[in-house]
C-alpha cells in the first residue's frame, strides 16, 4: 500500500506524518486549551455523563477524596502518602506453555480539566470496570496564566507556549482530578509543557538532550510547586512523591524521542511512549528503556492503517477541519469506534501483543472521539468480564509485568508478526 501523509494545523497543533509503513498517519498532538476553555465547550462528548461523579455522591469537581495522612514534600504540594492504592499483585513469569495476557493501555494526553467533565467521565468509566489508566500530565497545566513567565521553553521565548494556560479554576479542576487519578490507582506521567511542534527552530524536534533534561524539571517543579506558584492553601496535597512517580511520558506530536532517551535513562525512566508510529507487535527496549508506541491498526472501509489515538482519526476524516458538518458524526464516529475494536481483537486473536491507545479530553467533531473511545473501552471490559485474561493497565503496569519475563520468552514473543497466530498453539509455542 502507499504512504499518505496528512498534517492538520490548528491554534498551535501540529500532526506529522508517521512515514515508516504503508498508513495514512499523523502523529499524535496534545491538548490544545486556551484560558477561557474555547473548544471544549458543548458537543456529544458530554452527553451521557457530563460533569461526572467521583463514586462517592460528590461532583468530580469538587469532590475530596481520601487519603492516609500524608508526610509533605517541599511546600506540600505534594507527599507521601505510602504505597499506591488499587495496584494489581505482583506480576510473575509466564508459565511454561501459557497464553500472555493481553494488554490493553488506554492513555491520556495533556490531562487538564477545563470544565467540560471529560477527566472525570474516563475516572468514573475506569472505575466502573476496575481499570487503570495513564495520564500524561501537562506541567503548565498546573501553573496560572500570572505566573507564566515562569516557564523557560527551549529555544521559544520565556512564558511562551503553543497550548494556552489554564484558567485558574481549570487549574483547581485539574489539581482534584489527578489527585483523584492517583488515589484510584491510575499513572500520572508526564507531556512535558509548551507542546512545541514541526519544523522550527523551536520545535521539541531539535532539542537536545540537555534541553529536554530542562524542560523535564520544569515540568516537574510546576506538579511540585503549585501550591507556592498559585499561593492557594485550601487544596489538598497531591498524594504522591513525583520524583518517585514519574516513571515515562510522550512528546509533543511524537518529536524528539532520539535525544529525549537519554536524558530519560539518566533519571530512571522505565519507558517512553513517543514513537511516531509503530506495529503491534511485542515492544523492544532502546538505550534500556521501554519503547512503547502508538500502533497502526486498521481503520473499517479503508485500505490503509491508521494510528491508535483520537487525533489521527480526526486527521484522516476531517483533514484541516476540528468541526466538521455534523452529518458526518455518526458514520465518523462508528468508523473510529470499530477501528480501535479491531485492533484489540487482532491482537487478542493472534500474537497478544499489547495494544496502546491514546487521547485527549477534547470535544473534536462534536466530541465523536469521546464516544467512540468510550465504546471501545466498554467492548473491551466486557471481554475481560466475560472470562477473557485481558488486563486494563496503566504503562507503568505493563512494564511491571514485562520487566519480571524471561529474556527468552520475551524474545519468543517478538518473533510473532502483526496478525500473526503461534505456531501449534500457545502451550506449543512458549512450551
């Protein structure tokens, strides 16, 4: 098949072609938001839950959830709050001659919450089928418009950024919903700040490795240091120890993973998940951390691929357009729908490799790719709920799961192409 590349540019956004295989692709593209919320308002994103609710009768906007008595960190934005709660028992080795689990990671990028109910809809949706997601923070999400200056982008000017800061308010929203993402066991990882796009100079495409070494800690000192950047004392502290927590990310439109690995394995980082574009296939590691991509799959009534996020279904329908005519919303978003269902059941039916999906709260076409994403999430817990070894978990917890297999199963494992079912069955194959 040839190679079809389509790039959308809008209000800082920017997809790129994914190039290396026969797809119609883009990259992937983080929120973009603007003070006053415009482009998240409205639309059948919210139809069916709105503003949410956190499972204990309390809006998801206001709601204070529990947690033990925690030590603070530094200004007590955040603290130690002890282990995690809601995390899977330790993983263990296949057997000899078991079938792997499937994996299914449902992923988040930007994460703010800017009043449309969208963090805390996938919350409550997780919640219901005993799922753990991963949230890729946005560390200007957390700092106020005010104090922007703050952010030193780069190669880009102080306090610029191609996604606009939250209002405060939005900034409150995001504060209760990551607190109440951590405290129901998802990931909070992160998407760095600015989401600084293309071919510029200032694109994350040619940082190096010691700029992204800043705009890391950046990053992290506006999760650590929000409450003394914001001067508000009537929010609980993020229940968890950042340093400790962060353990991957993805770029911005999928950019700079060559000299962002480096500094990655520097500070630890188990995995990273921005490559522009994979298969689904079993993951490698590279410079020792776990590459895990956005993988092609296959997109109903076309005869190329398309990329597991929100965004290249956007890309491929719409082309230049966030809000189309509506008349296409139906068939638009039973397509997406149906893409991402197809991908997990080639996977599941063949050589169970993990299946990668990404997103981002944001109303697109009417909120199309909320719903759709949602109905493919639903069709996969009823697998699982059915009887089906299918695991919802947060990357964090797949690399948990990778890190105790034997090399040699692993290695096994990789052998198995796309679609591609084990020679005499799984008992055979990994005897």
């Amino acid at each position: 098949m040839r190679t079809v590349s389509r790039t959308l540019s809008r209000r800082g956004l920017l997809g790129i072609g994914a190039g290396a295989a026969a797809a119609a692709t883009l990259a992937g593209c983080g929120t973009h938001t603007s003070s006053d919320g415009a482009g998240h308002a409205n639309g059948s994103g919210e139809g069916k839950n709105g503003q949410g609710k956190d499972g204990q009768g309390k809006d998801g906007q206001g709601a204070e959830h529990k947690a033990p008595a925690g030590r603070p960190i530094g200004d007590g934005s955040t603290s130690f709050t002890g282990k995690q709660p809601h995390q899977p028992a330790r993983p263990e080795p296949l057997e000899p001659g078991q079938t792997p689990p499937q994996f299914v990671i449902f992923s988040w990028d930007g994460a703010g919450e800017v009043g449309n109910g969208l963090f805390p809809r996938f919350l409550d949706l997780a919640k219901e089928h005993g799922a753990s997601m991963t949230f890729f923070l946005s560390g200007l999400y957390l700092l106020p418009e005010s104090k922007k200056r703050m952010y030193e982008p780069p190669n880009n000017p102080r306090g610029a950024s191609a996604i606009g800061y939250l209002a405060d308010d939005h900034v409150k929203s995001t504060l209760t919903n990551v607190r109440r993402a951590w405290l129901e066991g998802h990931e909070i990882g992160t998407h760095f700040n600015g989401h600084f796009c293309g071919e510029t100079h200032g694109s994350v495409k040619w940082w190096t490795p010691q700029q992204w070494r800043s705009e890391i800690e950046q990053a992290k000192s506006f999760v650590k240091q929000w409450r003394t950047n914001t001067g508000w004392h009537d929010l609980p502290s993020l229940p968890f120890d950042y340093d400790k927590e962060l353990a991957g990310g993805r770029t911005p439109c999928l950019l700079g993973q060559d000299n962002l690995l480096p500094t990655a394995r520097e500070l630890g980082w188990r995995y990273d998940a921005s490559s522009p574009g994979g298969r689904q296939v079993w993951p490698v590691k590279r410079l020792g951390i776990w590459d895990l991509p956005l993988q092609q799959i296959p997109f109903p009534g076309r005869s190329f691929e398309v990329l597991s996020m929100d965004y290249n279904m956007l890309a491929n329908q719409s082309v230049n357009s966030t809000k189309a005519p509506a008349y296409n919303y139906p068939g638009w978003r039973k397509q997406s729908a149906q893409s991402y269902i197809a991908g997990f059941q080639r996977a599941y039916e063949t050589n169970r490799a993990p299946f990668f999906i990404g997103n981002h709260f944001e109303q697109w076409n009417g909120g199309i790719y909320m719903d759709s994403v949602e109905e493919a999430f639903k069709h996969i817990a009823r697998e699982k709920e059915k009887g089906a070894d299918v695991r919802l978990v947060s990357f964090r917890q797949f690399v948990d799961w990778m890190d105790v297999q034997k090399p040699e199963v692993l290695a096994k494992l990789r052998t198995l192409d796309v679609g591609q079912r084990p020679a005499g069955g799984w008992k055979q194959f990994l005897a």
